[in-house]
C-alpha cells in the first residue's frame, strides 16, 4: 500500500512539473456569428479540453509551441485550428454538419462520447425547447419530444410531481429513471397523492419541480439499462442527464427572462343545469334525479383565471482561471382553484477554477430551492372541493351558500359548516361524498412547505494527456412538512369523529420529514489512440451512496378547545384522540465498483463493455450479502457508411446492438425484522418476515437493443429507430400470508415482466433557406406489456397501487381488474327486469392503462427575426377509469344523463336473466346501477385516445442599437391549448397518484389548464 501512495503521488508531482503551458483564448460561432455553446474544444491527441460557454467563448491552457485545436458540436462539423506558438487568441467558424459523425454527447457518469462509438439509444433536447413555453416543473416540457418516454402530470395544479417512465412498467419497486445533474445522481423523493377514491393525501411535489428550467443547457435522454448501467439500480429503468450553465471566461454577461401566464380550467366534466334535486323528506337528497327545470350554472363562476409567473435572472463571467455562475429564479402562481397560492425561490451558484497549470480542475455547484403552497388541489371525495361543487342540487341557491358558508351555531358558540344536507343545529351531518366547496377551501385548509439543497463538489487531475482522476461528491438536503387544520362543524366521518371521541373540536394533521442522500466516486478516465487504427476509451472507478430520511406524522382527532389547532391541544385522556401518531425513519447504503471499455477501430466498428458489482445494506442477511450482486452490458456499434461504399446522399448508416443486465436491491429492512415494534405507545409484536425459507435475493433486468441510426441529404433528413425487449425477474412484492403462519405479512422474489417495443425519431429539415427554415421532428413510441410470471402463492392477481391496478400471468403490469358486468356466454350485458345493470359477483379484466402508441410532431419555423415552434402530441389506446362520472351519473349530475331522461332511455345492447332481448332500459334505473366507487367499475372505463395541441410560440428578435442590451427577445406563449380530440372525459394525462401503480384513475381531480401569455428574454 505505501508503494502504491508513492507512485501516485510521484504521478501527481510529475504532471504538476512537466511541460510548460501557455493561455489561448477564443470563440466559436456558425456561420451567422452566433456563438455556439457547449462546444467542446481540445487539444488534438490529448485529453486537454474545455467547453465553451453561452457565447461560444472560450479558454484553455495549452502546451507551448505548435498546437493543433479540435473543436465538435452536436449539429456541426468537426473543425481543427493550428494555433502557432505565439498565437494567444483564435476564431472558429463551424460549419453545419454534413457527416453527423464526430457528435459529443453526455454519457452515463457525465462522460462526454462521439455519438457514432455508442451502442444503445439516446436522445438529446436543447435548453431553449425547455424554455421556449416554461413549466414550473420543467420535466413537462420533454413530453412528445422524446421518443420511448412516457410522462402523467398529478392533478394537483402546479409545481406537482410527475410520474415518467421510460420503455414501460417494469418493476413494482420504481419505474423511475435516474435523474443526473452534472453527472451526480439526486433522489427525486415526493409526489403520490391518494391511492383510492376516498382522497385525503396531497400531492408533495417532488425535486424535478425546484429546479430552474432557465439553468438547463441540454438534457440527454439514456433510454435502455444499458445505457446507464454505469449508475448501477439506480439506472436501471435509463437515465436522464440534465447539464447545467456554468461561467463565462472573459466577459461578464447578465441573462433575464420573464415569463407571464394566465391560465384557465378547461375540459371540465360537462354537467346538466335542468333536473332537480330528488324528492326527499329534510330536502337533503344528494342525487338530482328531480323534475325538469331550468337552473342556473353555478360552475362556470368558481374557478379563477390563475396567473403564472416565471422570472430568472442569471450572471456570469471570470477569467481564463476561474469562471463562475449565478443564477436566481422566482415562480409564483394563483391558482385556478380559489385560495390556492404556489411561490418558489431557487439560487443556483457554480465555479470553476484551475490550478497548477491547469492540471487540477475544481468545479462546485450549490443549489437552494424553497417552495411554499397552500391549499394545493386534492383529488378524491375527504377533504374534495368539487365532490360538492360538481353535485349540488340543480334547484338550490349555490350563491347563498358561497356568501354563507358558515354560520354562528347559538348551540356550540362558534361558526359551523352551512350546507344543504350539512347542520348541525339542524340536525344535517351529511355523508363522506361532500361538502360546502367553501368550507373545505377555508376552513380545511392545507399548507406545505419544501426545502432543498444541491451541493456537488468535482476535483479533476490530468494526470497527463489521455489520463485523468477524478473524484466527485454531492449532497442533496430535503426537508418537508405539512399541515391540514380541519375546523370544528367539517362532516364528521371527514373530522375523524367517532362516538368515543364525543365533541367535534377539530382535527389536526401535521408531518415533518426530512432526508438526506449522499453520493461520491472516484474515476481513472483514459482516452487514448493505439496505433492508427484503434483507440480506447475506458473507465474504471468505485462509488457509495447514502441514503438517510426521518420523520414524524401525527393525525389528532380530538382537541381540548375547538380550533385549538397546537401540539399541546390534543386531547390525551381519550385513547382514540390520536388515531396516528408515527415516527419513521430509515437508511439505505450502496457500495460499487466498475468499469467500463469502448474499444474502436479506425471510427468504423467499436465494442463497448461494462461491468459493475454492488453491494447494498437493504440485502443483509440475504446471500448476497457478501458477494452482493454483479451484472453488466456489452455493445456493438457498426457505422455502414464507413465500412462499405454508400450513396452521396446517405451520409451516416450506423446499427447498433447491445445486451444488458442490471440488478437491483430490496426494500430497506426486509431482509432483517425487528422481533417487535412500537404503536401508539404500545409495544406490538412484528408480523411480518421473509416467506418459508425462501431467501430474498436481488431484482434482475435482461434487456436487449437493437437499433439503426440513418442521415441523409447532407444531414437534413435524421432517422433513429430502436427495438428492444426487457425481461425484469424476480420482483421483490409483499402479501399476506394463509391463516396458521407466525408472520401474516409475507415478503418473496415473484414475476416476470417483459416489455417489448419499437421507438422512432426522425427529423427533417424541410425548407433550409437564407431567409426561411422549417424543421420539423417525429417521435414514436410502442411498448407492449406482458406479465410472464407470477409466484404461485401470490393467487391469479396481484394488486398494486390501490387504484385497481393488478398483476396477473398473461396480462399485463398497468391491467385494470375490477367488478365488470354480468354477460351471458354470448357476451351481452345481463340486466334486471327493471334495466338495471348486474355485476359479476366476480371480479375480472376491465381495460389497461397502457397506449398502444405515443407519438409527438414538433416543428421550428424562422424567418428574419420571425420564428414559432409548436408542438402536438397524441396517444392512442390505453384505458382510463374517472370515478368521477361514476358518481355524476348515478346521482343525476351528468349531461349525459339528462340526455338520456330527455329521450326517454338508454340504449343498450342487453339481455335479461331469462335471455330475453333488452335495447332500451330507464336512464336512473341504468346509471345507479352502474354506479360509483364501489360500483361495477367496468362502466366507469374510458378511452384514453387523445391528440392535442401541447405548446406554441410565436417569437421576435428586437434590433438593437445599444451598448448595454446585446439581444431581445418577445414571445407569445401558450400551453396545452386545445385537443384535436379526447375520448375520455377528462384529460387522461392527469393523475391522482403518481406512484407505482397509480397510472389511469380520475377521482374528482383539478381540471386540466390551458395557459396563454408572453415571455421576454434580455441579455446584457
């Protein structure tokens, strides 16, 4: 070992005293002498190099004498420069790629990689696609632009969490991709929402949401395993690799860019206004199954026209040795749902600085982000806003209840709820389904509060021209907390009362959380020629990862005053009166080494191997908890068009093929049980354990991917298509045990899921003239789904998520299963001498919320100062269940069923139990049959086909006189503005649950927005 600290520290003193070096600044630009950013410049044979910064300026110390640059850009062709020795400053003009054979990507672990030697699929998106029509959380913004992907949006207004996925539902742990900033992964913790009909749990946002879309210089898409193999589990569903602006070397430059937006709820249910309420003997009937009338629409008034505003301020600057970046960004949001405020703070700072003759490069990044809410949107019927706006009788006076939404009970001697079936001097309790819109606004309120912090730390020592060393740490900080203050007079099923708990004073619910994840590796980076015909590039290196959350939740359902709502007003002599009080916490630790090699020859054929062995806390007391779990990738990548005679007009033909497998953990603390746990004060018996005496052992994904990658007509015409599968055994799941077992909650390694698909991207550039350019691009996506295997013990379906979503062999992982109608052997709906529909005591397959297609059209426009981009993008096929028309129509508040009581039935293609023929059956016969949450579910199904018109932006570029402003930019925005078409009665892109399994379910969840405004960036 002291041998081996001497000869590295021999290395490091060698390379800090060898040759001299000398400064050579410059920039680079096209060929309308706009800087080209991002650009990577080195010194040929070597692994000195830069990238130049938003202008395209650049610098970087070189040795002394005659030196020949290289530069290579994504889009252009690779340039080299001789720099003589007394020559300190240069300029180059790029020139549009005609070969596309020298592209620089981000790889996994940040490394950058000719596009031609990579043998899986990536694809890449400029900042400015991100920030053309901004969204406040930017991971919105790659939907319909990335081939392969798939994003669903909470239904909980903005800065909510997202759910993305990328070539399909694999794993019942995490169907994530990693996320990447700089080339160090961050735990993208937060989001859910409630997993059933009943609500109550808010959307927490997550980290994806902080981040300031304005620092983004590009996102590089890794699709497959064995793209981001490197990253180990972390990895396994692909990667996306954000990178972030840094410093300009030699000017100092001020960015500002404000965007402001309304935004308007659209696509809503569609309602009737011309029956009323039914008969009732209080006048508190909940249905509208009255007499026909003409009512006044009470909906059109409620929500607000929300605002939406984006600011960012940014500078940079430094000098040859040190550059530095600073930016600040502000959103602050007025919701569509009245009382909902959103407000979020980011700084963002970032240096870089070189010393010992540039030998030693430092590069740290400190990201704070802040963000407020209250009363973020909640979907389901506890604590809903629309349950009651959306189903209140058609014959009352909506208005007199809004200005009324309280009132002084004499009785209890403060103000309690107002509502038609609600009063508690009137003896009205209601029911669960809803309640005053008002009063949940603003006497239900909830207020959350997130705070994170990024910190990333990257020492890079060229130990000498293709050599490098490089260790790397980052810090990601999170802390949440939450807050609902339930008011004495809410209904009392939502209040939490019960006949022990006597007197509603109230309920208070509180959470606090915080988590912690650190990261670090080391890295031998080498990249080097051998001979004329071969080089290597190859990594080698060693990371631990550390993951560490704590937190407490407290659900109190009796106070000592009411509205008392404090920690110290709990009522602690009734046992009842805390009915959650929780503490939680957990840590989870990796270790791993790895490597990886591309070998190629002469830039025509190149290998590319990894490897990668982990070793992960959560697998102790397994058997793999010495040897941990090893898998690795191995890739081909032939380009054609170098290797055999092609056409002038084909300028690239690559084919492509890896093979990959990445293993991943179990949950934390599966694998050890505590022999006993705390609850509510009491000591419990734990119950739960592995199954038998069959062990856990480590998730595994096999996947396979084979592609082609074509450019023709001097690179105006871009075509990438992939086809894949992926099998992901042993699927770590939790059930419950027969009856006579010591654990009744069972943990074992069950199920396979493959995944099969083909992806396209293509681009074109249509119209490529001096004065006009059209470009346009394609993305297509087909995954097909299918589960292989199930454990035996686990019975004919597994279900997940709690949103009726099931495993099952031969199904698929995203199958709904529920109670569907009763059919007679010839497939016809049976129904009751009266019409109404029966279920199936059974319960079975009732559609999938998978697509069957994603496609998104993007296209660019210029002209002069003239430019506009708009994007649509469609799904085709799936399913989705809106519980919410459940309930509209079977309690009469649907347009549809007023159509159907106006002509007189509902058509049906039907049979009663004695066979006999049925067409037409009565509308509330047929609706309340069908039913609502607990319902035959099947007749709740719809769907999910969709086109729409996702963004636009018309664009003009101010001339300028001035000194001071260098470039202006306006721009009329506006976002998700229309479909072409939508089968399903809700945007089907919207969820209540964005966790495993939540894919497809509608329980009165916030309306889609469609915003519209303008956007101005300055540059000083």
């Amino acid at each position: 070992m002291t041998k081996l600290k001497l000869l590295m520290l021999f290395m490091i003193i060698a390379g800090t005293l060898s040759a001299q070096t000398r400064q050579v600044n410059g920039r680079v630009t096209d060929i309308n002498n706009n800087g080209v950013p991002s650009a990577t410049v080195k010194v040929k044979s070597s692994n000195t190099q830069t990238i130049t910064d938003n202008d395209g300026n650049f610098s970087l110390s070189v040795p002394s004498g005659n030196v020949v640059l290289e530069i290579s850009s994504v889009g252009y062709e690779t340039t080299e420069v001789d720099v003589s020795a007394n020559d300190n400053s240069v300029s180059v003009m790029m020139a549009t790629k005609s070969s596309a054979l020298e592209e620089v990507v981000v790889t996994a672990l940040g490394i950058q990689r000719k596009a031609k030697s990579l043998t899986y699929s990536t694809q890449t998106i400029k900042g400015d696609d991100l920030t053309t029509v901004k969204d406040a959380n930017m991971m919105n913004s790659l939907i319909g632009k990335v081939s392969g992907l798939q994003i669903n949006r909470s239904s909980s207004g903005i800065g909510g969490s997202v759910n993305i996925t990328l070539r399909g539902l694999k794993s019942l742990r995490n169907n994530q991709p990693l996320y990447v900033v700089d080339g160090l992964p961050i735990v993208n913790t937060g989001g859910s929402g409630p997993t059933g009909p009943f609500g109550g749990n808010t959307d927490r946002g997550d980290v994806l949401s902080m981040l300031n879309p304005d620092d983004i210089v590009s996102i590089n898409v890794l699709k497959g395993a064995s793209a981001s193999a490197l990253y180990g589990s972390e990895g396994a569903n692909g990667a996306i690799m954000i990178t972030t602006k840094k410093g300009t070397a030699g000017t100092t430059k001020v960015e500002v860019s404000s965007s402001a937006m309304l935004d308007q709820a659209f696509f809503l249910p569609k309602l009737q206004f011309s029956y009323a309420q039914s008969p009732s003997a209080k006048g508190d009937a909940e249905e509208s199954w009255g007499p026909k009338g003409d009512f006044k629409n009470h909906v059109d008034g409620f929500f607000n026209t929300g605002s939406t505003l984006i600011n960012s301020v940014s500078l940079s600057g430094g000098n040859s040795k040190s550059q530095s970046f600073f930016s600040y960004a502000n959103t602050t949001n007025k919701g569509v749902m009245p009382t909902n405020t959103f407000n979020q703070n980011t700084v963002t700072f970032r240096n870089e600085t070189k010393f010992f003759n540039d030998k030693l490069i430092f590069n740290g990044s400190l990201m704070y982000s802040s963000q407020k809410i209250h009363n973020r949107p909640a979907s389901g019927l506890y604590f809903g806003v629309l349950p009651g706006l959306y189903m209140f009788p058609r014959n009352l006076d909506f208005d007199s209840y809004k200005e009324n939404f309280e009132y002084f009970s004499t009785t209890r001697n403060l103000y309690l709820q107002n509502w038609f079936d609600i009063n508690y001097d009137a003896g009205l309790g209601g029911t669960h389904h809803e309640q005053n819109p008002y009063w949940a606004l603003y006497r239900d309120p909830t207020d959350q509060t997130r705070y994170d912090v990024i910190g990333a730390v990257n020492l890079k020592y060229l130990l000498n021209d293709w050599l490098t060393l490089t260790t790397r740490g980052t810090l990601n900080q999170m802390w949440n907390k939450f807050e609902r203050k339930v008011y004495a007079g809410t209904q009392g099923v939502i209040s939490g009362q019960s006949t022990a708990a006597g007197v509603d004073n109230g309920r208070y619910l509180r959470e606090e959380s915080s988590g912690l994840n650190l990261y670090g590796d080391i890295l031998l980076i080498g990249d080097r020629d051998l001979g004329d015909n071969f080089a290597l590039n190859f990594t080698a290196g060693a990371s631990v990862s550390d993951f560490r959350n704590t937190g407490w939740s407290l659900d109190a359902r009796k106070l000592k005053g009411a509205n008392a709502f404090l920690l110290n007003a709990i009522y602690r002599e009734e046992p009842n009166s805390i009915a959650s009080l929780i503490e939680s916490f957990g840590r989870l630790q990796k270790q791993a080494v790895f490597g990886s090699a591309n070998l190629g020859f002469k830039d025509m054929i190149f290998l590319d191997l990894t490897a990668r062995n982990d070793w992960s806390s959560s697998l102790a007391n397994t058997p793999s908890e010495k040897s941990g779990y090893f898998y690795y990738s191995g890739g081909l990548s032939l380009v054609l068009s170098e290797l055999m005679k092609f056409p002038d007009w084909n300028n690239l033909s690559k084919l492509r093929f890896t093979y990959a497998e990445v293993g991943n953990d179990i949950a934390q603390f599966a694998s050890i049980i505590p022999q006993a746990r705390f609850g509510n004060g009491s000591v419990d018996i734990n119950n739960a354990g592995v199954f038998g005496d069959e062990p856990l052992k480590p998730e595994l994904s096999r996947s396979y991917e084979l592609g082609y990658e074509g450019r023709f007509f001097s690179n105006r015409l871009n075509i990438d298509v992939a086809l894949y599968k992926t099998n992901t055994i042993n699927q770590y799941v939790s059930f419950t045990g027969p009856r006579g077992l010591l654990n009744t909650t069972l943990y074992l390694n069950a199920g396979d899921v493959e995944n099969k698909g083909l992806e396209i991207a293509l681009n074109y550039d249509v119209i490529k003239g001096d004065q006009f350019i059209w470009s346009t691009g394609f993305n297509y996506t087909a995954n097909r789904n299918k589960v292989l295997e199930l454990h035996p013990k686990l019975g004919a379906t597994y279900g997940i998520g709690g949103n009726f979503n099931v495993l099952r062999v031969g199904g698929s992982f995203g199958d709904f299963w529920s109670k569907p109608f009763l059919r007679n052997n010839k497939g016809k709906i049976v129904v009751s001498d009266d019409g109404t529909p029966l279920g199936d005591p059974q319960d079975g397959y009732i559609g999938t919320s998978n697509p069957k297609a994603i496609v998104g059209w993007g296209n660019t426009f210029e002209f002069g100062r003239f430019s506009a981009s708009l994007n649509i993008d469609a799904r085709f096929g799936g399913n989705v269940i809106s519980t919410t028309m459940g309930y509209l129509n079977s309690w009469g508040y649907s347009q549809e069923s007023a159509d159907a009581r106006d002509r007189g039935y509902v058509e049906v293609d039907a049979v009663k139990q004695d066979g006999t023929s049925v067409t037409q059956v009565p509308p509330q016969n047929w609706y309340q049959g069908v039913g609502n949450r607990d319902g035959i579910i099947e007749g709740q199904v719809y769907d999910a086909t969709n086109i729409r018109l996702r963004d636009l932006a018309l664009a003009y570029r101010i001339p300028l006189q001035s000194n001071v402003v260098k470039s202006a930019t306006i721009s009329l925005i506006g976002k998700n503005l229309f479909f072409f078409k939508n089968n399903a009665p809700y945007d089907p892109e919207l969820n209540t649950y964005t966790g495993v399994g939540g894919q497809g379910y509608d329980i009165f969840g916030l309306p889609t927005t469609r915003s519209y405004g303008l956007n101005l960036k300055l540059t000083f």
